[in-house]
C-alpha cells in the first residue's frame, strides 16, 4: 500500500511540474479560444518484454514458466478535450492499450502448457501544450496520469493443474507528442506518440507501454 501510494504521489508531483512549466506558454498566448472537441484514434501498442514480465509474476507464485506473449495490439482510445487558448488544452482520456495472447510452458511444480490474455484500460487527465506552424497545422505535447486496470488469466490447455486469474489497478504517467492538420474548421487528423510508464503489477506482469495512434478530432465550433 506504502509503495502504491509512493508511485501515486510521485506521478501527481511529475504532473504538477509539467503544469507548471506548459502554464506560462499557455496562458502568454493571448485571448482565450474556447474550443470543446472529441476524438477518436486507432492505437498500435507496444509492451516491453510482456512474458519474461509473466514469468516473474508467475514465479512469485512457485510457477516456473516459460512465456511468450503478443509484443503488439490495435486498439481503440478515446479523447474528449477543452482548449482554453491557441497554446493549451485539458483533455480526458480512455485508452484500450492492450489484449496480448499469452502462452506458456509450466516446468514446475507440474509440468504443463498453459494460455490467456493479458490487457489493459485507463482513465486519464492530460495537459497538453500547442504550437501552431501554420493555420492549418500544429505540433503538441502531453503530460498527464492515467488510472490503469489491468487484467491477467491463464489456465491449462490439456486439464492440467494451472490457474491462474490476477487483476491490478494502478497509476501511469503519461507522456505524449503529437501533430495535428485541420481538414477543415471542424475536423482535424492526428497522429501521436504516447509512452505510459507503468501498467500491471508482479501479480499480473508489469510493463511499460509504447502507443503509436492515428485518429480524428471533431471541434464543436
């Protein structure tokens, strides 16, 4: 509990510095631009060695094990967003970053082979700080926390003994770049790079997240 609520304080204390350094761009920027507008991605997520992950949580449990799991998942994620001036905007998040397949040969204590799925979903708050290039196009970046729930179940393939279910919910810092072109005054197109530091557990395997997404923004202007 100690060290849940350490990560927790930590990625508030993170957030809070990059509110603090975005705040003064965001709010020189001149009038404010009202702008309430929702988005809609395709994500491509990447985990960082998810089964020698597994295999550690397993072994936590007196499971020796040898697992391979999906190293990629598209996915959906959600935004809905309020700019408040051309250089800032607050947006909340749903991001369905993972469903891996997993696969795994128990050696001990009963030999046995083994499959599941591994997946994740988050609730989140990102700042984000704008830089327009032109009219139509802009580069931006996020800093936010994500609440992650994440999921693990594996059970034998052949009526062995292995069974396994193991959940976790825990808090991410996110950190994102992105562009964004206007197709018109409502609608943008995105494409972005997000990196969530920390999703899962020892119970479930605990991984960092790479998301790669292409999407679409509609403005209610």
């Amino acid at each position: 509990m100690k060290k849940k609520l350490g990560r927790v304080l930590t990625s508030a204390g993170i957030l809070t510095l990059g509110l603090g350094l975005i705040a003064p761009v965001a709010f020189a920027a001149g009038p404010s631009v009202p702008d309430l507008y929702i988005g809609g991605n395709i994500s491509v997520n990447r985990t960082a060695d998810l089964g020698g992950k597994i295999d550690s949580g397993l072994a936590s449990q007196g499971i020796a094990s040898n697992s391979g799991a999906d190293k990629s998942s598209t996915d959906p994620s959600l935004r809905l967003g309020y700019k408040f001036t051309p250089n800032f905007a607050l947006e909340a998040s749903y991001d369905h970053i993972a469903s891996h397949d997993v696969n795994s040969t128990i050696t001990s204590p009963n030999g046995d082979t083994a499959s599941g799925h591994w997946k994740a979903n988050g609730l989140g708050v990102h700042a984000v700080g704008i830089f327009p290039i032109d009219q139509k196009l802009s580069v931006y970046g996020r800093v936010g926390v994500e609440q992650f729930h994440t999921k693990f179940d594996l059970a034998s393939n052949v009526g062995g003994s292995t069974a396994v279910s193991a959940s976790d919910d825990n808090t991410s810092l996110v950190l994102g770049a992105g562009a964004s072109y206007a197709i018109n005054k409502n609608v943008d197109t995105v494409i972005e790079y997000n990196r969530f530091n920390h999703v899962g557990d020892a119970g479930t395997g605990r991984s960092a997240v790479n998301q790669f997404n292409v999407g679409l923004r509609y403005h209610f202007m």
